[in-house]
C-alpha cells in the first residue's frame, strides 16, 4: 500500500509549512498507524492527525517552528512515532522574491 500524495496535499498546501517532507520510514509508520487488515486505510486519516497535522500544529503554535520554514518528517530510532526537524534555510524562488 502507499501514502497517497492526495492525502498530505491540504497540509502541504498550508501557508505555516512552506515544504513537507516525510522519510519512507515516517510514510511506512502512518501506513501502519492508520490500516486495519479487517478495515483497510479507514482510519489513516485520523492517523495522519494524531501523528502529523496536531503535534505539527503544536510546535508552531510555540514558536518552535515558524511560518513558513521547510520540515523534514522522520521516525524517532526506536520507531515509536515521529521527529520533526527544520530544514537548512532555503531561499525563496525568484518568482517569489519578485514578488514581494
């Protein structure tokens, strides 16, 4: 089975995360967190929630991260959940920088 990119697309799109990068480890612990054998993929959305879209909300809200940096998504090494990380700076794209 595969994380859908359609799933992430709202988060990705959110002007607070300027890019959203997950590690096929982080992908593979949402796949696990959200599928049921007996239920298939009905619960990945609220597994998305609990592991991505809240704690992502949390650290922004606390100043942790800004509006608008780049995250990397990656599984904690005991694979218990996941780790949120910056990214190096980025500079806008031109089009963007000409724009403002």
């Amino acid at each position: 089975m595969e994380l859908k990119r359609i799933t992430l697309d709202p988060l990705k799109r959110s002007p607070e995360v300027r890019e959203l990068h997950l590690t096929p480890e982080a992908k593979e612990f949402l796949l696990r967190e959200g599928t049921d054998p007996k239920y298939g993929a009905r619960h990945l959305k609220r597994a998305i929630e609990r592991h991505l879209v809240f704690p992502l909300s949390s650290l922004i809200s606390t100043g942790q991260i800004d509006p608008g940096e780049s995250i990397t998504v990656s599984m904690l090494t005991d694979g218990s959940g996941l780790v949120f990380s910056k990214d190096e700076f980025l500079p806008k794209p031109e089009s963007e920088a000409q724009t403002s």
